[in-house]
C-alpha cells in the first residue's frame, strides 16, 4: 500500500528564502566579537530565546533550540531512517517545541518497501510518544513488482546504488524542494565521507541549508541520551545491528553493541557505505 506523502508545503516563502550568500547573517556558527558594537545590535533578535554563543561545538539541544527558533518562519523538515541518532534527534526536537511554543515539526521517512518489521513498531512508537511531530512517509513510484521486471529479483545484490537511487535518491529530490531547512542526525564519526560536516551548512545538491545538530556526537553519547531519556529504539540494535536499513542489505555484526561505531552492517560485503541521499555514490 502507497503511502505517499501529501504535503501541501510550497517553496514559496514571501521572499524569505535563504541563499547561499545569506547564510552567514543567518547562523550562529561563526566568531563573534567579544564586545559587540553598537552596530551589531539591531541584528540580535529579541524573538530567539536561544543562547546567541551556540556554535560548532554547542551541545546538540542547544543547537535545536536556537535552530527552530530561527527557521521557524520558514518549512522545515527532518528526514529520518529511525536509526537511533533520528531517534535521539527528534526527542530533542520534540522538547524544543514544546518549551518555544513551536509549531509542529514534520519528520519524512522514506520508505523503501524493505524495512525490519522492528522498524515499523518503533515508527510507530515515535507517533504514539510525540503529538508535537508530524510524520510524512515519503517514497518512490516505482514498485517493488515493476523494480523486479524491470532490473531483476535482486537489484539490491547486483547493482545497490542503482537500487538506492531509485528507492532513496528519487523521492528524496521530488519532495525536499518544498523545504528551506533540511534536519539530518549525521554525526561526523560515522563515516569518512561525513567527518567533515558543517553544523549547518548549504546543501548544493538539494539547495537549501543543511542542520546537523549531532555533528559532533560520538555513538556513545547518542546510547547515552536514548538511555538517560527513555527514547525509543529499534530493538535490533540489541541483537548486533549497530546500524538499521534495509532487511536485504543489513545483517548483524557479531560482537558489537548500541553504542558501537560501525556501519558494517549495511551493504553487508561490499565497500559501499552512503545511500546516496546526502553523498554521491
């Protein structure tokens, strides 16, 4: 069954939308003076109650409080797999909106058609948990009957980028453009490719800004949050899946735990270790 996204989001703003050349007016996540100027003043707003020093090395919540604040004028959305960094992420999300009064935050899950059963239960325990969430299931158009027709039984075996493309990369490119704001939980440790995220950035591929809140984050301090919290996680990651996609690729690594830092477990035995959503593969 299709569960197409039917958001009504435009990509019109009233003449609000964020431009490369405008982005360093619009974060917090550059040096400031130690003595601001009298011509510094006007640009401080009195509407964002966040702490005006968060920056690259600011403690993830923080980041998200002032984030939302900031952006709030304008649609966001947080894509997410419901890996236990997503989890983590939204919970501070969801507490953000609720101490600002802000509105409600949508998290888009592109559904591939091939996911854990596990991860289902929590997807839905993450709607029961958080009223102040929107989930969006986004996906591609093309069947897992027409995918088979057209590229075989095991597309994902033979060709997994070709795969990734069509489940992932497609409908991501069809509907991010109705956002100005993109919120990820990718962590700097997870992947050489993600070792040098910025804390937000311009994403030129998708043409919007990029917030990474958990950039700096090891592993252990997203099991350490999840614990301390009581937020939801797959079970999976206690039976040795350090990391969760789909149930073709993804085996268990024998020997690791919740907070281990591996994705060897995705693409079991290729060198392939990015979907193509936030890398070129």
């Amino acid at each position: 069954m299709n569960h197409q996204s039917t958001n009504t989001n435009s990509s019109s703003d009233g003449g609000q939308n964020i431009t490369p050349s405008q982005a360093s007016s619009n974060l917090p996540i550059v040096e400031t003076p130690d003595e601001p100027t009298s011509e510094d003043a006007p640009t401080q707003s009195t509407e964002n109650t966040g702490s005006p020093e968060v920056g690259e090395s600011g403690a993830p919540q923080d980041l998200v409080n002032w984030g939302l604040q900031k952006f709030a004028d304008q649609p966001i959305i947080m894509t997410s797999s419901f890996g236990m960094e997503g989890c983590a992420l939204m919970d501070m999300c969801s507490k953000a909106i609720e101490e600002y009064q802000l509105p409600k935050l949508q998290i888009a899950c592109i559904d591939t058609g091939f996911f854990f059963p596990e991860t289902k239960q929590l997807r839905q325990k993450l709607i029961d948990r958080y009223s102040n969430l929107e989930f969006l299931t986004w996906e591609t158009s093309v069947s897992i009957e027409q995918q088979r027709e057209l590229y075989g039984d095991m597309l994902w075996k033979n060709n997994p980028n070709m795969c990734c493309n069509i489940r992932k990369v497609k409908p991501m490119r069809e509907n991010i453009v109705n956002y100005r704001l993109w919120i990820t939980a990718l962590r700097r440790t997870q992947t050489k490719e993600r070792s040098g995220i910025s804390v937000l950035a311009w994403d030129w591929r998708y043409e919007l800004m990029k917030f990474c809140p958990l950039a700096t984050w090891t592993r252990a301090q997203v099991w350490k949050y999840i614990q301390e919290n009581e937020v939801p996680f797959n079970q999976l990651h206690l039976q040795n899946y350090p990391s969760v996609s789909c149930f073709h690729c993804t085996r268990a690594v024998p020997g690791s735990n919740p907070q281990s830092e591996i994705r060897k477990g995705r693409w079991a035995e290729t060198d392939k270790d990015e979907c193509g959503l936030h890398f070129s593969i």
